[in-house]
C-alpha cells in the first residue's frame, strides 16, 4: 500500500469522474494530501472530511441522497441581496436605467416638439421639478421586475460579475460535512477543519484583485471558512457570483484580504503540482508547509475532454441535451480557457491520470444514470491504467 498526494483539477459538472478514479486508488492505496480546484474543491473538502469516494457516488449520483445538491448550483439567485445592490448608488441596473429613461424621455419629446412644440416645451417646464421623481418610480419599478424569476440570473451577472450565487453551495457543504466530522458547521475555519481531522487539504482560488492563485489551507489562511474556501475556488468566473473577502475571514500568509475579489481558482492554475513536487523552494514550504514523514508518489487528475470516455468511443453523447444558449456558450467557454494548461501539462504525464470526458459540459448538473455512471467508469479505467502503467497494485 502506497501513500499519494492527489490534485483534483477543474471541470464543473464533469468532476465526478474523479470518484470513479479516486475510488480506485483508494482500494489499495491511501490518499495523503488533497489539493482541489474549483470542481476539485467540492470533492478535496469531502475527502479531508472522511468520506470514502465510494460512499460521493452514491450520494451524489442522479439516485443520491444530495441529487438535487449541484443542480441547485444553477438556480436563479435570491432577489433580496439583487435589491439591494440595484439601489446602491453604483449599481449597473441602475446607470442603465437612467441612461435607458432620459434616452426615451428626450425621444419623445423630440418627436412631440416637431409636431406640437408648445405641448412639448409645456411638458418640459412641467417635468423638470418632477424628472427625479419619475426616475426613481420608473427605477424601483425595474428593480422589482429584474429581481424577479426571469431577470435575476441577468441582473446578478450585472451587479455581482455572475449569473448564478454559489450561495446554495454553503448550506449543503455545512450539513454533508458535519454529517463526518461532529460539529461542523459553514463558521468553522480552515484552522478548525485541520485540528478536527489531521488531515492536509488546500483549495486554489485566484484572486483577480492581485492577480495571482492563492492556496487556501489553514497555514495560509486560518480564519478563512472551510465552505468558502470551496465557494471561492469554485465560482466560475461569468457563470457563479464574485466573492469578496470580507474582513473576518482573515489574512492570507498575513497579507491583508479585506475587498478582494475571488474567483475559480482555474482561472489562474488548475494544477498546481509544484507544491508538491518542490518542498525546498520558499513559497512552497509557507504554503505547505515542511513535508510530512515518509515517502508518498504525486498524481494530477486531470479532465481530457478530447477523448470519450470507455464504450462511448464515436458515441460521447450529448451533454447539451436540455441545456440553454448561455449555459452552453459558458460551458465551452470554460472548456476552452482550462485546455491551454491540459497542453501545458503533457511533459509531465508521468505524475497525471488524464481521465476521457468527451461529450460532457462542465455546467451539465443534471445528467441521467446512464451518464452519470459512463463518467464515473472512466475515472475507474483511467485511474486503473495509470496505476498498472506504474506497477501499483490495483
């Protein structure tokens, strides 16, 4: 039996081939650290937590216990935090709305002065003390629709850089969390994660206010909580809500946070395997601190989405099936920004199980059982070859 420290990389709704892979590995192996990123995140938290990945794909399987859980990811946000943006005084709804109503109020009047332009400068002398007034009506009026059902994933994108809140993320991470480790809840920080379970799990975000990755664990940022750390890595950059770093959570390698804005860590490296390839090198050891004893092998998971997946070859299937425009369009759009680094990374195939995920989309949440369990078998096969390429035991 043989120690691995694993990295779980992006891909939204395809990251459940990880199971399938880590499911294997952990027949005969043990997992020592975990990194995730963004999609990895959600399964390195329930890993550290000391869930098997055999118990995740039942429970998050389409006949799960939490099979509504990542659906949920994709539902419109709460119209009160909408609201209130929308009346702050920089709200984009706003600005849009001013310019929108002064641009049709001037129309008409100008129409109405080429015909009738006593009626007109009438109207004008008689609005003017009222123009504020009117916008205001006119704006409250649009605030209430934008917020509601049909509006809001647009009026999020504007107020918030996203279309969907990740807010649904915390209450279900809290409670399958805590269903492990006694006590947990959405306060606890990545601090009392560690001294609760002993074991090492870092998730990488990317910090759009500094432009750079940050590798969230509780040496880097104690008082950041767990489940937000998770949200962080995960909000796709277009698709989920910005996270702003509020005060209470802390400092990170005891650099200030305090208003920066976080997004999916794969925005900036979805594997980072220099942490644990290069424990000597400065950054490194602040980050992960100095390595533990004894010996462990590094392994990448890494979504291919060039290959189909095992007995689908010519036949991936249809991940856009039921999907819309713009959840398609976002979907590609994340395939296409992580596939740079997949290229990058092909020097170093010896320390990655690249796993076939072609014909799936990162935002396709909902799939059947058929789906589900060709993506679950393909991290089951590429985790088995790459471990008998290897010589480990299977």
């Amino acid at each position: 039996m043989a120690d691995f420290d694993v990295i779980l990389s992006s891909g939204g709704s395809k990251g459940m081939a990880f199971m399938g892979a880590v499911e294997v590995l952990q027949r005969k192996h043990r997992v020592r650290r975990v990194i995730g990123t963004s999609a990895g995140a959600i399964g390195a938290l329930f890993l550290a937590a000391g869930y098997t990945a055999k118990e995740l794909i039942g429970i998050l399987g389409p006949n799960g216990a939490d099979r509504t859980a990542l659906a949920q990811l994709l539902a419109p946000p709460d119209a009160e935090p909408l609201k209130e943006a929308m009346r702050q005084p920089d709200s984009e709804i706003r600005r849009l709305g001013r310019s929108f109503l002064d641009t049709v109020i001037d129309r008409v009047m100008g129409k109405l002065s080429e015909k009738l332009p006593r009626v007109a400068f009438g109207l004008r002398v008689a609005a003017a003390p009222h123009r504020d007034e009117l916008r205001t009506a006119v704006l409250e009026a649009m605030i209430e629709h934008a917020a509601g059902p049909r509006l809001a994933s647009l009026a999020s994108f504007l107020e918030f850089g996203g279309f969907y809140s990740s807010e649904t993320a915390i209450d279900w991470l809290s409670k399958r969390v805590a269903t492990q480790v006694r006590g947990f809840t959405a306060d606890w920080t990545l601090a009392q994660l560690f001294q609760a379970t002993g074991r090492d799990v870092t998730f990488v975000t990317a910090d759009t206010t500094e432009k750079r990755a940050l590798f969230l664990n509780h040496r880097t940022a104690p008082d950041c909580p767990a489940v937000q750390a998770v949200r962080m890595s995960l909000s796709i950059p277009l698709v989920w809500q910005e996270i702003v770093w509020p005060a209470h959570w802390g400092k990170y390698l005891n650099q200030p946070m305090t208003g920066h804005v976080l997004v999916d860590g794969a925005a900036m490296l979805e594997m980072p395997l220099q942490l644990y390839l290069k424990p000597d090198e400065p950054m490194v050891r602040q980050v992960m601190g100095p390595p533990p004893a004894g010996e462990a092998h590094t392994i990448g998971l890494l979504l291919d989405d060039q290959i189909p997946p095992p007995g689908m070859n010519g036949n991936p299937g249809n991940g856009a099936a039921g999907m819309g425009k713009l959840d398609l369009r976002i979907g590609r759009l994340v395939d296409t920004l992580t596939r740079w680094e997949q290229d990058a990374l092909k020097p170093l195939d010896a320390l990655i199980c690249r796993i076939p995920t072609q014909g799936f989309s990162a935002l396709e949440f909902e799939m059947s059982q058929e789906r589900f369990d060709a993506l679950i078998n393909s991290g089951r096969c590429a985790m088995t070859e790459y471990l008998t390429q290897r010589k480990f035991a299977v």
